[in-house]
C-alpha cells in the first residue's frame, strides 16, 4: 500500500503526518500509536516525533537538510551508525535532535575527510574553528564536545579518545527567579481556568515544561495528595507533592474542560504543546507588566528557591526537582536571600 509522511507544525506543535488512501487497517494501526490524532483541518493523521516514529515512518524532521546534504558518503555512513546508536541507548527525540545536529556539523567540517581516520589533533583543529572564528559560546561549545565524544566512545569504542582534549571553562549561570509577590501577579492575570491551573501546577510542583503538559489525569492521586512524574527528564519516575489549596481548582477544571487522557489537552484532543505552554506564560508576564525576560521554566526555578527561603532541606528539593546530581540543586543556594540578605554590610556600621 502506497503512503507517505513528512515532517509538519500543526497548531504551534511538531509533528510528523502520514499520508495514504483510506484504509481501515492503517487507521486502527496508526490509532493504535500513543498521542496519534486526525486533523479535521489538514484531513490527515499525524503522530508524536519520538525516535521510534522517526524510524517507523522514514521521516527526517530536522530542518538542517542542507548540512546533512554536504556530508561525503563514508562520513555519511558513520552518522547513520551513529543515530542508531543513539536510538539504541533509548534517549529522548530532543537527545538524538541536539547529538545529530552538533555531530554533522563536524562531519560538515571534515568535508572529504574520512572521520574514521581523525586524531585529537583535528579534533582540536576544529574546536579552536568553532572558539575562535565562528566564536561560539562555551556552552555550544560543550553540546559539541559532547556530540563527537559520543562518536569516539559509544560507537567507536575509543574510551581514551578525549583524554588530551581540554573543555573551555563553563560560566557559572544562576538560575533566573521570581519574587513571590510577582508568582502572584501572574497567577492574579491568568484568568483562564485551564492557564491558571497549568501555571499553578509548575509553580506548585517545580515542573518544568515538557512534565506539565504530559501530565495524564491518572498521575494525579487526591488521596494520598501526591503527584506522578512519569518518565521525566533521564527517563526518572517521581513524586511530587500535590498542594491543598489547588485541588478543589483541579475538580472544577475538571468538570469544565473534560480531559480525556492528558490532564491539560489540546483544542483538538492529545497533549497540550510546549509552544502553546510557554506561550500561556508569556501572555502572563506581558498582562502583569513584570519587567523580565523570563521564560516558564523560571516557575520550577523559583518553586526550589522559595523552597530554601523556607527552610526545606537541599536534599529533599533535590527529590522534589527529580536532580540526579545534588550540585545542580546547589545552585539555587547562590540564588536564595535567606541568608545573604541579612548580612549588615560593615558600611551600616561605622
């Protein structure tokens, strides 16, 4: 049976559509598929960018086209092994996105040059490229670092490859927060039900973007007042604690919105878009006139300092937050005012 499937937006959401003459048993196979949906709009069933589905529908979504289009066909053969690879380990789409990306670019670089045949040296060549005359942040820096150290290691099996090759020295970024008298304003001018309660929700339970929206109505347990986190970010399971005052919100919601499977749904059914989340933040911190260039992710940020301005121990935000490392939860102790602040500067004393 003929049919076809291509990389699309639909509805602020990244998508992949599958084209193909009326057929009973691919729609009930393609039902079947977990956040597929009919778009009475396109007239067309599109699914979820996942790995998987990249494989199963022989779609390339990446909008980079042209620099895989440059690579030099043994070079491109080691890119093909090394998305399998990837896919393999089980990492998320936006893993595989960011590793495929960064690694073509070197690939880009090598033009004729057999990538099986490369040294520390010109790997270093092409680093000392992207710092000194692309001039690249460090952070860019690292993302490629990390993309071409994967080659060596996990495909080609080469563990001392990068022993000699220096890391530039990464920025200390603190995490951007809210004060909660601005959590506040934002939550007092979203007025809509469904926004106020996803914006509650974030700010509530530390969740970042891609949690919120791929909340399922079975995660939430009013009994016990707790909150499943399914397969977060590093594929970890966790609890989160649900707060009292939201929950007589959530049974309105509820009754209201009637979601069938995703606790927050789209207009046209399966899970609300990370675009139209950050956009619903985004019309909050513009109607409460809060003058910071913030994004959503600053409610998680601000949920773990508020935390520690209580006095909550480091180690059970560390929990809450789902940090694989304690250092990260460290951070938010540059941010928090609990102690700095009232600290007397010896100028007030004199």
């Amino acid at each position: 049976m003929n049919w076809s499937a291509k990389h699309i937006n639909h509805k602020g959401e990244e998508r992949i559509a599958v084209y193909f003459d009326k057929s009973q048993d691919l729609i009930n196979r393609i039902k079947k598929l977990e956040g597929s949906r009919w778009s009475q709009t396109l007239k067309v069933w599109h699914v979820p960018i996942t790995p998987e589905n990249i494989i199963r529908f022989k779609v390339d979504h990446d909008k980079n086209r042209l620099i895989y289009s440059k690579i030099s066909d043994e070079n491109q053969l080691q890119l093909n092994k090394y998305i399998e690879q990837i896919i393999l380990k089980g990492y998320s789409a936006s893993t595989l996105k960011t590793y495929k990306y960064e690694f073509a670019i070197f690939l880009q670089y090598l033009e004729n040059t057999n990538v099986t045949l490369c040294t520390t040296e010109d790997v270093k060549k092409y680093l000392l490229h992207c710092i000194c005359e692309q001039k690249i942040s460090e952070s860019t820096v690292h993302s490629r670092i990390n993309a071409i150290k994967y080659y060596f290691e996990k495909v080609r099996f080469m563990i001392d490859f990068f022993i000699e090759i220096p890391r530039p020295k990464k920025a200390l970024q603190l995490p951007k927060v809210f004060a909660k008298s601005d959590v506040k304003k934002l939550l007092d001018v979203t007025t809509n039900l469904k926004h106020n309660t996803m914006l509650k929700l974030c700010y509530g339970l530390g969740l970042r973007v891609s949690e919120i929206i791929n909340l399922k109505i079975s995660d939430i347990d009013s009994k016990n007042m707790q909150v499943f986190i399914e397969r977060a970010k590093g594929k970890k399971d966790r609890y989160a604690n649900l707060p009292e005052t939201i929950l007589a919100q959530l049974r309105a919601y509820y009754i209201e919105y009637k979601p069938k499977h995703y606790l927050f749904e789209g207009q046209y059914g399966g899970k609300y878009s990370c675009r139209s989340a950050q956009q619903v933040f985004k019309i909050a911190l513009e109607r409460s006139k809060i003058n910071k260039n913030l994004g959503i992710h600053s409610l998680r940020h601000s949920f773990a300092t508020h935390l520690l301005e209580q006095g909550t121990d480091i180690r059970f935000i560390q929990e809450l937050l789902g940090h694989k490392d304690i250092k990260t939860t460290l951070l938010y102790t540059h941010v928090s005012d609990k102690s700095i602040r009232k600290i007397i500067s010896p100028l007030d004393s004199l």
